[in-house]
C-alpha cells in the first residue's frame, strides 16, 4: 500500500553498530517542497506518527515546542508528560536536531542525538532522518539497533504516506 502513497526509501540502513552505540539512518522522496514537509513532520505529529509508538497509545498526545530548547513531547494522564527529544538545533524548513532518547531506549539510560533534513530536488524533497544512540548496554547493541532503525523507517514512511494523502486530498 505505501508503494502507492509515497515514492520507496531512499535508502534504509544501521549505518554502525560499536560496543558503545549505533547509527541509523532513512532517507525517503516526496512531492511535497520542504517547509511543507517539515510542517507536517512537527505540526502534525499526531496524524502520521504510529499509535504503537507512543506511551499513552493514543497519537493525539504527541506534540512538538518548536523552538530551540523545546521538545517532541507526549502527555499522559494525570498531567504526566514524557519529553522524548530536545530541540538543540532548528533551522525551519532545512533542519531540526534532537538530543534524547526515544521510547523504551529511555530506562535503559541510552542518549542519542536525532536530525531531520528536509532538501529541495526535482520532484519535492529529499526527507533525511539519522539517530545516533550512545551509551552503556550490557550484551551490545548489535540486537538493537536494526530495531530502532525499523521503528524509525517505519516512521518516516508513515509521514510519506500522510504527505502523499494530504497531497490528494485538498484541504476543507
């Protein structure tokens, strides 16, 4: 179905695996010019990102402070909250970078520093995501890191997807 809604990876990998972290990295095509798909990406968080992927199971949660020092964010009930990632860089329409750690990386005491770039090309955009993830994990993270390059690719494809619909779909 994805291959009908948005162009295919451009390229999805584990760029390193070492005994203190690893590297991944997704690249994906769109028709979409880059500040919209970086609206998308940090506007619109709650209609692409995966349910599955949030604590409090429901995508609507998630939100983005989009600033420098502001974060990807979820809330969760009885005004609980969990900071995933920290805007350490923005450059809007171009570039956001972001320090943390995603999901179930987080009790296991893992950091990471994540980049989004969004490229003009012929056809849209180029969409560039890479998570470097460091830290101490007993038994390596040889086992982890084609996981969180999944869930990370899976990501990125799911925001394709929503910006080839929002593309076929003219807004109310």
């Amino acid at each position: 179905m994805l291959a009908t809604l948005a162009a295919p990876p451009l390229g999805a990998e584990v760029r390193s695996v070492s005994a203190h972290g690893f590297e991944v990295g997704h690249r994906i095509e769109t028709a979409a010019a880059p500040e919209a798909v970086f609206q998308a990406a940090t506007g619109d968080i709650a209609r692409w990102w995966d349910t599955d992927h949030s604590w409090s199971g429901e995508a609507t949660n998630l939100y983005f402070d989009v600033r420098p020092g502001g974060c990807f964010c979820e809330r969760l009930p009885d005004a609980g909250g969990v900071e995933y990632l920290r805007i350490v860089y923005l450059a809007p329409g171009r570039e956001i970078r972001m320090q943390g750690a995603l999901g179930p990386l987080q009790p296991m005491g893992l950091q990471g520093t994540m980049t989004w770039q969004f490229e003009p090309s012929a056809s849209g955009s180029v969409v560039t995501w890479r998570y470097m993830v460091h830290g101490h994990l007993p038994g390596g993270f040889e086992a982890l890191a084609p996981s969180v390059g999944g869930v990370i690719e899976a990501q990125l494809n799911r925001l394709g997807a929503y910006l080839q619909a929002s593309r076929a779909t003219p807004p109310d």
